[in-house]
C-alpha cells in the first residue's frame, strides 16, 4: 500500500478531502520524524511505537578488499508493533 492509497481510503472512509487527508498525513509523518531526530521515541497506543536504537560500534570485514573496517556507535529509526497489532497480523492466513 503506498501513501496515495492511504490518503484515498481514508478519504473514502471519512468523507474529507483528498488534499486534507495528505496535508494531515504529511505533516503527521514529520512530526513523528522531527521526535525521532531529536531522540524521541513516539507512542501510538494499539498500533505500535516508533523507537530510536542504539547501535554499537563494532568492526565489519570487506570482503572484496580483505580488509577491516570499524563501523562507529550510531542510532536507528525502528518499529515495534504493539501486542494487539502482531497477534493480528500472526493470525493471518
């Protein structure tokens, strides 16, 4: 499903317009983004949170050059899926 179906199916389902739908989507996603970035973690309660992992720092191999790199402690942008919404996704067939 990309962004598009998104704002069509919620535009269908509510009755609001397209252009709203969107302009309310966009402006959701970067708010979670600018949480994120500030290290942040955001909490939607019975759908899931949007966490910042830490990352250690450890040493990596490339294998083309048979040499070793070190890859420095970093964060990531992750999803975890809360209870209700996993047991509902296991649950399909």
């Amino acid at each position: 499903m990309t962004k598009a179906d998104i704002v069509n199916e919620i535009s269908r389902k509510t009755g609001i317009s397209r252009e709203d739908v969107l302009k309310t989507l966009e402006t959701f996603m970067q708010t979670v983004k600018g949480s994120m970035m500030k290290g942040e973690n955001v909490y939607l309660r019975t759908f899931g949170s949007f966490i910042v992992k830490q990352r250690a720092a450890k040493t990596a191999r490339n294998i083309t050059k048979n040499t070793t790199i070190k890859i420095p402690a970093h964060k990531i942008p992750a999803f975890k899926p809360s209870k209700e919404f996993a047991n509902a996704v296991k649950k399909l067939k």
